[in-house]
C-alpha cells in the first residue's frame, strides 16, 4: 500500500495536468452516471484522483465524499475544490477498506479507472457493496486488461514498472470476468456498455 500511494504521489501533479483523451466518451460516460444520480444522494467516490470527475458531478448531488490513496491527490482535489468554491465534496485520504466510512451509508459509489488497479478485485466489490445502501449503484469504468489482445501489453508493464512508470497489483480481468465478479459480490448489473474505447462502463444495483 506504502508504494502505492509513493507511486501516485510521484506522478500526481502531471496526472492532474494531462487532458483527458477522449472528451466525447468522457462526456457520455459523465451523462450516463448523472442519469443515476439525485439531487440528495450521498456519493462515495473511491480512486477518485485529482477530482476532476467530483467537481463536475458535484452540482447534480447533495454530498460527494472523494477518497483516493494517495496524499497528492487528495491535495490537488482540496485545492481545485477551493478555487471553484464547491462546498459539497470531502476529499479523504483513504482506501475503501479504511475504517473512516461508516457501514453502508451511500446511494452510490463511483469507480472511474480504479477497479483494475486493485489486486483483490472480488474484496474489494464485497466492500463497495458494504458500503452501500439496499438498492445503491456502483457505478464503474475501468481499463481493460485482461483479454487476449491486451495480452501482449503485460511485458511492457513489467518493463514499465521496472522503471516506476506503471502501478503494482494491476488485476487483469475482462470486461465479462469483470462483470460476473460484481454479480458475486451482490449486485444486479442494470447497464454495461462500451464509450469510445475498450474500458466497460458498468452501472450495478446492490441487492
Ligand atoms: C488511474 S487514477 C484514476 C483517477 C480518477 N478516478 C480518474 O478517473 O481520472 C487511479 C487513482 O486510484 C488511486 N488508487 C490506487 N490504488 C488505490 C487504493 N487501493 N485505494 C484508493 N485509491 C487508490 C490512485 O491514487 C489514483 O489517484
């Protein structure tokens, strides 16, 4: 976990800086999440990065709280929601595994570009679950790693991490894997699509 959040302190600030590649399915995936969302809800978002996606999600919820690992980020997030003047999201420091979540308060938590970065992507969901409401929405794109095309892009993450360049305890898992995974962890799956790229949008209810 130590060298985890050291990796994404490191690259945090130029993480931040970087523009987002593809807008058109950025956009649509952020249209899709507010489809699920009510002006009321508590959101837990984890991995939550700089912040960018809580900032912008931020005017169509009651309250976000954005955890992510790393320190870096959570002060970058602090920073941006300062200078926008949004008072709705509490950046933490956390895992979602941290015990600073009470049990199962939210009506949704958000997972962009995160689930693939966890090693034990089947405890992890049984968390998320634990951390919902009865009938609460996990809401996640992730990379795509785990099928046979990408097969040939785990020799350059050896190599990358080798360097520093690419994270530890990446979970190859395929977009279907992926989605029977969510199934085992107590939810029904309610929308799964693709947004201009290879990474699943997944949109699941808790049971
Ligand atoms: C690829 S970035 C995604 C950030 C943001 N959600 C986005 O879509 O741009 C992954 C984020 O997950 C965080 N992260 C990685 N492992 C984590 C863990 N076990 N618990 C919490 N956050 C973690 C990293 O610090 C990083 O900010």
């Amino acid at each position: 976990m130590a060298e985890t959040q050291e990796f994404w302190n490191r690259i945090a600030r130029k993480y931040a800086a970087n523009p987002i590649k593809d807008m058109a399915g950025y956009n649509l995936t952020m249209d899709r999440t507010r489809a699920y969302l009510a002006a009321d809800d508590d959101i837990l978002e984890v991995g939550c990065g700089s912040g960018a996606t809580a900032l912008l999600l931020a005017p169509n919820v009651g309250h976000i709280t954005a955890s992510d690992i790393s320190s870096e980020m959570i002060a970058i997030g602090r920073e941006k929601a300062a200078e926008a003047k949004v008072a709705n999201i509490d950046f933490v420091r956390a895992t979602p595994f941290d015990d600073a979540f009470p049990a199962a308060p939210y009506n949704a938590v958000l997972a962009f570009n995160f689930l693939h970065l966890t090693p034990d992507v089947p405890a992890t969901l049984r968390r998320l679950a634990g951390l919902l409401r009865p009938g609460g929405l996990l809401i996640s794109k992730t990379a795509n790693i785990g099928g046979m095309k990408q097969l040939v892009f785990r020799p350059v993450i050896a190599v990358m991490r080798l360097f520093g360049k690419a994270p530890s305890g990446l979970s190859y898992k395929t977009p279907k894997q992926l989605e029977a995974m969510i199934g085992a962890a107590g939810f029904e799956i309610v929308e799964s699509d693709f947004h201009g790229d290879s990474r699943p949008f997944i949109v699941a209810r808790k049971k």
